[in-house]
C-alpha cells in the first residue's frame, strides 16, 4: 500500500480509543485550570455555587481547547502523538465556523449515553460515576459502527473526517 494510500485511511477505533484517553488527561489539566480560573475572578468557595455559570464556562474552555489546537494543524497534542489529523473533504484544515460546530455536535451522543447510563443505574440501583466517565463520551463511537468509512456522526455530517496523519521522522 503506497504512503498516499495509508494516509487517506480512517485511523482505526483502537488508535482513536487511545487518543481520547489521552485527550482525557490534558483535558483534566484544561477543566482544573479553567475551574481555578473561574472560582478565583468570582471567589467561589464551593463548586455547586454557580453551577450552571460553571458548566456554560467549562464547555466553553473545553471548546477553545479544541478549536484552536485543530485550527492551527488539524491536531491536538494527542492527535498529533497517535499521527491523526482533522481534515475537511479536501484535505485540508476545516474552517473555524466548521471546528465550533463540529465540537458542539459531539456533544449530543455524549449526552445520550450520559442519559443512558443514568437511566440503567436508576432503574437497577446501581449508580456509578465510573460509568459516567467512561461510557457516557464512548457514545460517539457507536455511529462509527455503522459507518461504511468508520467515521463520527458529526464528522459525516459537516464533511470532516479523521486520517492518519504522516509520522515525522525525528532529526538526529
């Protein structure tokens, strides 16, 4: 298989399964200090005071995060470690409009399988908060399935699609 070949794939869900846990770790650095943030400028002393400020101000920072680590190369820090990148049907990197929609609308099949999961520990009486760390943002992998590219829902629905991305050879 040629190098163009390789790269026009769709990294496989093994690959795209680790790079989200390690999103997941940057991602607790990005929540931590936009929470320090915030409970510092509005001198929270709890977070459940201003919880839903707190929420709207979390998705947004999570939200800058990605939109400007993919506006820049189409990477994120873990994307570019497990050489994926985000790229529009041309292959280059999507607009700024396209990466905010495109964060927005991973959000919907999260928040199902948040639902999900709460709705099957209500009924059984079993209540983890694992489960909702670990199955709720797995969710979005479940249109992937079904995919005849294995793409996202999201990605399939604003013309994005995740690649491999070329390794670069380190200089010696």
């Amino acid at each position: 298989m040629t190098t163009d070949a390789l790269l026009d794939q769709t990294p496989n869900r093994l690959r795209r399964f680790a790079c989200m846990m390690y999103e997941a770790v940057l991602l607790f650095g990005v929540v931590f200090l936009a929470g320090y943030l915030l409970d510092t400028l509005t001198q929270s002393k709890n977070a459940l005071e201003l919880r839903s400020a707190r929420q709207a101000w979390l998705f947004f920072a999570i939200g800058a995060y990605f939109v400007l680590c993919w506006r820049r190369r189409g990477q994120t820090l873990p994307m570019k470690t497990w050489n994926i990148r985000l790229v529009d049907r041309d292959g280059n990197t999507p607009s700024t409009p396209r990466l905010v929609l495109r964060y927005v609308l991973a959000w919907p099949l999260v928040l199902a399988g948040a639902a999900l999961v709460w709705a099957a520990s209500s009924a059984t009486g079993w209540a983890s908060m694992d489960m909702f760390i670990v199955a709720a943002p797995f969710s979005i992998f479940i249109w992937s399935w079904f995919d005849p590219d294995g793409q996202f829902l999201h990605d399939r629905i604003l013309g994005t699609r995740l690649r491999n991305a070329p390794r670069h050879k380190k200089a010696r």
